[in-house]
C-alpha cells in the first residue's frame, strides 16, 4: 500500500537549533516528494520537492531534504531554526502526474526562544 | 505559481445543513482537486474535478455527500451535503503546477467549516 510515515508527531528546538524532521514513504512507482508547510490559519505552502537526479534538494527559507531510496527517505533539514519555522509540516508523495497526493500525518515544530 | 481563493474561509454549520464552498483560480487549469484535513489529521484527497465531466471520487467519498460542479477552466465549488459534526474539516482546493512544475500541487488557504 502507498504511504507516508513521519513518525514524530511534535518536535520542539529551540531557537538557532538544528531541525530533522523525518519522512517514510512506501510507493509502488518511482516517487515525487514534497515537503509543504502549513502556518496557523494559512493554506499549504510548497518548501521544496525532488522528482529526480541530485538527491539533495533545496527550497525556500533555507530548508533542504535528502532522497534516501535505499531507506525510503525523505528527511528535511535546516541548519539553524528561527522562531517563525513553528508550524506544521507535511511530507507528501506523489507519481508526478495525476495530481494526487498521498500525506503523511504531520509533524508540529514548536520553537523555544 | 497559481493564485487560488476559497470562499467561504470559514463558516459554523448547523447539522443536517449543505455548504457550498467555492474555489477560484487565476488562471486556466485541466483539474482541480478537492482534499480533506479532518481536526489534527492529514490531507485526504476527496476528488478531482474536470471541466466538462463528472469527478472522479477517491475511496470513501461520493458524490450524494460531496457534489462538485467545475464550470469552467477557473472554477469549481464542492458542496458539503447533510452535514454532521464529523463533516467539521478544513477542506482546500488545489491545482497541479504546469510544465515544470507538474506533480506539484498549489493549495488554497482552506475552508474551515464547524457543524454543530
């Protein structure tokens, strides 16, 4: 079955901390990944998204992820976090035509001064 | 990119009641699609919607609950029918990006909806 795992549901750092959030997926086709992050009150907005080649991609405000095949893997990362980084996020993966996505249930990022 | 405005934001619903929630895009696109973020939960696509034909449902979701109308390449309303507190979900509208950015979903910012 096509799934995504993001197995921590909350995760506090404090401010100019370094961030792992972690993302598994299981999908029968060569996959799309996305990572969206979804402030309070606002829709999703896209951070980044990897359809092929380097396995290290890079997004806005200063978040990358990994594309891991061999560990189903699709880990975002920030190397300093800033206290407007709280929010909730989603690894998504998709087959890159339909339009359809499949969501992991999130993970909510607290961010201590 | 792709601009998307929902109407309403968000509303409080008696049950039993239908709700209408309208999206609009800036510009022409093949499908929209209609998901589902139940409170504290993820996104759950419920349709997509084409101009000119009926949606296509996902598992679980059907047209008598969620009616969808796409009359043109810019717009399409879900209605939410014979609601009941289950049914209180933020639902977004979204467009797939185009060229490169294909596979890429660009959301609205979400209709809250609480049925009482």
């Amino acid at each position: 079955a096509q799934s995504v795992t993001q197995p921590d549901i909350h995760i506090t750092v404090s401010e100019g901390a370094s961030l792992e959030l972690r993302c598994n997926y299981s999908y029968g086709a060569t996959p799309y990944l996305f990572w969206y992050v979804q402030s309070p009150g606002q829709g999703l907005q896209l951070l980044l998204k990897y359809f092929s080649g380097d396995t290290l991609v890079q997004g806005i405000k200063g978040f990358e992820a990994e594309f891991k095949r061999s560990q189903s893997s699709f880990n975002l990362r920030k190397p300093s976090v800033h206290w407007s980084d709280a929010a909730e996020y989603f690894c998504a993966v998709g087959s890159g035509n339909t339009g359809k996505l499949i969501f992991g249930q999130g993970t909510t990022l607290q961010v201590k001064p | 990119s792709a601009v998307i405005s929902q109407k309403p934001s968000r509303d409080i619903c008696q049950r039993g009641t239908s709700l209408t929630i309208q999206c609009q895009v800036d510009s022409q696109v093949t499908m929209m699609f209609w998901y589902r973020q139940q409170p504290g939960q993820s996104l759950t696509l419920i349709a997509t919607a084409n101009q000119g034909s009926e949606a296509t449902y996902e598992s679980g979701f059907v047209i008598d609950k969620f009616p969808i109308s796409r009359p043109n390449l810019t717009f399409s309303t879900l209605t939410v029918s014979n609601m009941s507190p289950e049914d209180s979900s933020i639902y977004l509208c979204s467009v797939e990006g185009r060229g490169g950015l294909a596979g890429e979903l660009f959301f609205g910012e979400g209709s809250r909806l609480t049925v009482l």
